[in-house]
C-alpha cells in the first residue's frame, strides 16, 4: 500500500500554494456578459468544494485546516464579496445553475446570503431551470446539489445516472480525456464528494474495480496529472480504494518544490494569473486526492490485523 505519509504531504504542499496563491481566486466584474462573466466563478466553487472534503474527514493537521480556512474567509470576503457578487451573478443570468453550485458549498460551511438563497428556491420553481439544457453528469451534480440544499431534485438522482456515460458501462477502452473527466465527476456526485461510498451502484463499483487500474495506468504514462489526480480521487471514493502505490509514486513527483501541480508534464510558462488559471484545479485536485486517500488509508490501517 501507498505510505500514508507521501499521501499526505502531497495535500500539505497544495494547500500551501493555494494559500500562498489565493489572490488568483478572482473575478472579472466588468467582463461582458455574453463573453463568460460567470466562468470565472468555477474555481471559488471548486475551492469551497475541496475544503469541504479536507473539514469533513478531519485528517489535515491544524495549519492546514487553518490555511484552508483563510482560503475560504478570503473566497468568501474578497472573491464574493460576502456573497453580493454571487446576487448579481443570479440577476445577469436567473437560470444559470453556476451561482447556485458555487453558493451550496459555502452555506454547508456556515457562510449565508439570504438573497441569494431566496433567488434559488424561486428559480427551483421555473420550468426554465428544469428545462436548461446540460450534459447528464452536470444534471446528476445539479439534482444532488439540489439534494443538499434542501430542494426536490429535478429530476432525481435514480432518473439521471442512467444517462451518463459510465451509468451505461461501455467498452472501457473507449475511454478518453473527456469522457475521463465525465466519468469521475459521476462518481463524486453519486457518492457526495468521497463522503458515501456505499452510494455508488454496485455494478458501477465492480466495473471501476476492473478498469480504473488500466485507466491510472495510461494517465500516469501520459503525464496528465490533473486527470490522473481525479482518478486518485475515484479510486479513493470505491468501497474497497487500491492507493495505487505507482500512480500515487508517479502523482506525487510531479507535484512542484512550492506545492503547485502541473495539468500535463510540466510547469507552464506566462504571467502569474495565466500560471495560475492552468495550475490551480490540477493543484485543487492534489489536495482533494491527498485528503480522501489519506483518510482512507489511516481507516484501512485502523482495521489491518494486528
């Protein structure tokens, strides 16, 4: 098995870059609207969603939950401006889904803006929103975000696995970057980002089991860290996790003496906010994967015989 000491500092140094970092976590107010004022909201939604996870297992050591929680305060005061930015986001697009995504993590770790969450439950009511038109992994995300909140999912978890890729466990060799990446976020909505486990079908469960170590297997070979990072996070989120001790070894090397972790092969080159914006999701999913391996790990050892 992997050593849960490498695991783990693979998230420590994450964090640290993304703390050293956070002023990269920032919007374009003035952006036209038609040109993606909303897509920079993404990572502060991603950001919330990993320190969640890292709070929720309890297995960072106090500086890093401490820096995770100043990544969140600054997120939450600066980025959103106590949330008024996500207001404005709801009011330049009223069906968009991204304001409520982002919003949802925040709440769950005891930040509030009532506006924006009456926005919500009045949007939730729309045909409009039911009918907005998206891939099916990013309705299962939506109906389980709506879960979460509180809300009826529209429609239901049990109605929308079954349309996605992996749902329908096709020729595994078929697999590609894009289907990847659809493949591992159907596994972190079905079990709740890491926190269910015994959520995922267990047909899906059986198939992952057989094919995700060929899968890691060719990441790992390509250098496409970010992708291989979200597998991690996939085999992390099964019944029975394998930590990969050549992809963790592989992952692990890749990461950077400051924390940081290149998308594929090497650092890239430009101005520090184009550095940032193509290093800071492989980077969020290296702590991502550090935390739920790591706690994985430390509850396999805890029933290892003696």
């Amino acid at each position: 098995m992997t050593s849960t000491r490498l695991i783990h500092t693979v998230g420590v140094g994450a964090i640290e870059w993304l703390h050293a970092h956070r002023d990269g976590f920032r919007l374009e107010p003035d952006v036209d609207p038609e040109v993606g004022f909303l897509e920079r909201f993404k990572p502060v939604g991603e950001l919330a969603l990993i320190c969640k996870v890292l709070f929720r297992e309890g297995v960072a050591g106090s500086q890093q939950a401490q820096l995770a929680r100043q990544l969140l305060d600054h997120a939450w005061r600066h980025t959103l401006d106590g949330g008024r930015m996500l207001v404005r986001a709801q009011r330049t697009e009223p069906v968009s889904p991204i304001p409520f995504e982002v919003y949802l993590p925040f709440k769950e770790l005891g930040y509030s803006q009532p506006e924006v969450e009456r926005a919500i439950r009045l949007n939730h009511r729309l045909e409009s929103c039911a009918a907005f038109e998206m891939p099916p992994v990013r309705r299962l995300g939506l109906s389980a975000f709506q879960r979460r909140f509180g809300l009826p999912p529209r429609p239901p978890e049990s109605e929308v696995v079954g349309s996605t890729w992996l749902g329908r466990t096709p020729e595994p060799w078929t697999v590609e970057g894009h289907i990847a990446y659809d493949i591992t976020h159907t596994v972190f909505h079905l079990t709740d980002w890491g926190e269910r486990p015994d959520a995922l079908p267990s047909r899906i469960a059986e198939y992952l089991a057989d094919w995700l170590p060929v899968w890691l297997d060719d990441w790992l070979d390509l250098q496409r860290w970010d992708l291989l990072g979200e597998l991690l996070v996939v085999d992390a989120c099964l019944p029975r996790p394998t930590l990969d001790e050549r992809a963790w070894a592989g992952f692990a090397a890749a990461q950077q003496p400051d924390g940081a972790m290149p998308a594929l092969r090497t650092m890239p080159q430009g101005s520090p906010d184009e550095v940032f914006d193509s290093v800071y999701h492989p980077t969020l999913v290296a702590a991502f994967a550090s935390v739920l391996a790591t706690s994985r790990a430390l509850t396999q050892l805890a029933h290892a015989p003696a």
